[in-house]
C-alpha cells in the first residue's frame, strides 16, 4: 500500500490532534464550562473519525479484532457523534440559556445516540464478511443490513449539514464579532463539504442500485470533501475561542516586550516584598502583571528623588522634536536615570511637591519612559546637555 496515499488522511488528523492536545489544558481547569466541555468533544470526534478511517488504521483494527469491516461502525458512531455535538454547540452560540435550548439540544442528544444505537445494530444484523477498505459503501450498497447501515449514517450526517447551514444561514447577518462571524464561515464551508461528500456517496450508492459503476465517486471524489469537512468545522469552532486568546497574547506580548527597557533600569531596586517568581512558562498575563507592578514599586522608591525642574526642562527640550506623549516619555526616562543616579549616590530626597507631582506623572506614563529608554543614545545626550546647562548656569 503506498504511503503518499494516507499523506491526505495525516495532515488533518495532525492538525486535529494537536488542537486538542493544546485544548486539554484549558478542558483540565474549566471542564465545568459548557463551550470548554463540547468543543473539546468535538475536536476528540472529529480526530477519532480520522484517525479510524485512515486506511492502514481500517486493517490494523480489522485484524486486530478479527471482526472484518469493524471500523464501520466505529467511524459511523464518531461521525455521528460530531454531527450532534456540532449541532448543539451552534444552538448554544445562538441562544440565550433557557429551558427552552436545554430541551433541543437534550432532543439533538438522544436523536443521535439512538442513530449510533442503530448503526451498531445494522452491522450485527448484516453478514460483511470480506473485508473493504476503500469501496464499503458501494461494495455492499445492495447487502441486507449493510444497506441500512450505509443509509443510515448518510441520512444522519446530511441531515446535520442540512441543519447547520440553515441555521448558520440565518444567524449570520446578526453575528457583529469579527471572530465569532470568521467562525460562523468556515463552519458554512465545513458543512458545504459535509453535503458535497454526502451526494458523492449517494449517487454511488444509488448507481450501484442502478446497475451502474461509479465507484470513484465514492472512493476518489468523496473523501477530499470529507477531510475538509472535519477540519473546517474544528476551526470555526475553534476561532471564535482561540482568537480572541491570541489577539490578547500578542497585545500583551507586546507590551511586555515595551516595557522590559524601563524593567532592566529599574529593577535593581528592591521590592518591598519578595514578589513570586515566575518562569517563562508562566500564562503571559500574570508576567505582565507582575513586570508593571515590579516596575510601580521601584517607580515608588524612587519618587522622592525625582527631580521635577529637571523632568519640566527635559519634557520641553524634547517637545520641539517629538509630539506631546514622546516628549513626556523622554522626561521621564531622563527623570528616571537621574533619580537612580541620585538615590546610588546618597542624595537627599528632592523636597516639595513638584518632586510628588513629576514621580506621578512618570508612574502614570511607563509605557512612553520605557519606549524612550530604547534610545538610550537620545535621551543621555538631552540628559548630559540638561546638566551641563544646569552646571553652567549655577556657576554663573
């Protein structure tokens, strides 16, 4: 059996896989939460699907068994099982909770269960005793029971699509979330292929009844539409979860990154409290947390060191060169480096309430004192020029 031949069945099945792998932890911490719970069902179907209707996992599950033709209904009841957590998952995006939801989907549920029942019981009741691995569906198209079994998973899947893609029809002009409206299409497209396979498969099907040998339909046409299917529809339910996350990790990543020039000036000072460390894979948000609080409780120390003369000279020495925000950035850092250069040295604390005033107007702006402080060249030379003028004109 050719190996490039399972290329198409691994790709996606990866894909699948590791999403749920990523998932997992999210389903360990919040498994009492609904959309967590049913979008980790769905991922583990539509990985199972694949994984069993990959042909090399057919023969090793046939001879495993010793049953011939068992990965039938094990594929059938997954793809079952997809079909109606897809379903429910779509009402409960739709509707508000009510009695009202809980009862279609509790319907949606027991509708399904009693197909797979069914498909269980077909494949008992059917004699299928030559294994296939490609052509099933139209091999026994025409055997008692196995006719009913192929029927039967068809009809459910179409009729899944068929529902979906009403109600995501209708949906869609109200969904206003970007991501929620990117999933709502992909989940269109998934189903579109859900339907494309299923017509493939009938008209097989019925060419067989017909006499007629259009095999290909079913073992060359239809599975593509399949494989898109399973991961079209694991991603839009996907998207609309996982982009919000990654829209907030890269917003946060930004921000630490910005602010870790301010971090490595300041942080030679020492907390008031030994603060928790936390490694790099600790979740992005509580490092952020813990940089800008690290970053405050220095700024805290040092607020009676501020100069404040020298932060209004530096902030109107820098505006004619940069706009409103860059310039009280540029102070600040300025401000910064020579409170910690004062505070090194023993100085006595800067009096009055100009010094109270500049330290908050710093500890108000971090961002804009960090991104000043990547241009360390720019700001020591403002600085260096601020002192000397200042040294001159004491002299004088």
């Amino acid at each position: 059996m050719d190996p490039r031949f399972h290329i198409p069945y691994a790709v996606p099945t990866a894909l699948l896989a590791t999403a749920l792998v990523v998932k997992l932890p999210t389903f360990v911490r919040a498994w009492r939460d609904p959309d967590v719970r049913a979008t980790t069902l769905l991922l583990t179907w539509a990985t199972a699907v694949l994984v069993v209707i990959t042909p090399v996992n057919i023969e090793r599950l046939n001879d495993l068994t010793g049953v011939p033709n068992i990965a039938s209904p094990w594929a059938y009841s997954f793809l079952t099982a997809f079909c109606a957590t897809g379903l429910t998952m779509i009402i409960r995006w739709r509707e508000e909770p009510s009695e009202r939801r809980r009862r279609r989907m509790r319907r949606i549920y027991w509708a399904y269960a009693g197909v797979v029942v069914a498909l269980w019981g077909t494949f008992l009741l059917a004699d299928a005793p030559e294994p296939r691995i490609y052509d099933l569906d139209t091999y026994y198209a025409d055997t008692p029971w196995m006719r009913e079994h192929i029927l039967l998973y068809l009809t459910a899947h179409m009729v899944s699509c068929l529902v979906a893609a009403s109600m995501l029809w209708k949906w869609f002009p109200e969904v206003e979330n970007r991501w929620l409206k990117s999933g709502v299409v992909l989940l269109q497209l998934g189903f579109a292929s859900g339907l494309l396979f299923d017509a493939a498969k009938l008209t097989a099907v019925g060419a067989r009844w017909s006499g007629t040998d259009w095999d290909a339909l079913s073992t060359t046409a239809a599975p593509p539409f399949a494989l898109m299917e399973a991961a079209l529809v694991a991603l839009g339910f996907l998207v609309p979860q996982v982009g919000p996350f990654l829209q907030r990790w890269v917003r946060d990543q930004r921000e630490h990154r910005r602010l870790r020039p301010l971090w490595r000036a300041v942080h030679v000072l020492g907390a008031s409290a030994a603060p928790a460390r936390l490694g790099f894979w600790a979740p992005l948000d509580l490092r952020l947390m813990q940089r800008r609080q690290r970053i405050h409780d220095a700024l805290r120390l040092l607020n009676p060191y501020v100069d404040h003369v020298l932060y209004q000279r530096a902030y109107e020495a820098a505006l004619p060169a940069d706009d409103e925000a860059r310039a009280r950035g540029v102070a600040g850092a300025v401000a910064v480096l020579a409170a910690l250069d004062a505070r090194r040295a023993g100085a006595p604390p800067a009096a009055g309430a100009g010094s109270a005033q500049a330290g908050a107007q710093v500890t108000g702006d971090i961002e804009s004192v960090s991104r000043a402080l990547r241009r360390p060249r720019t700001v020591g030379a403002l600085r260096r020029r601020l002192t000397s003028t200042e040294s001159t004109i004491t002299h004088a």
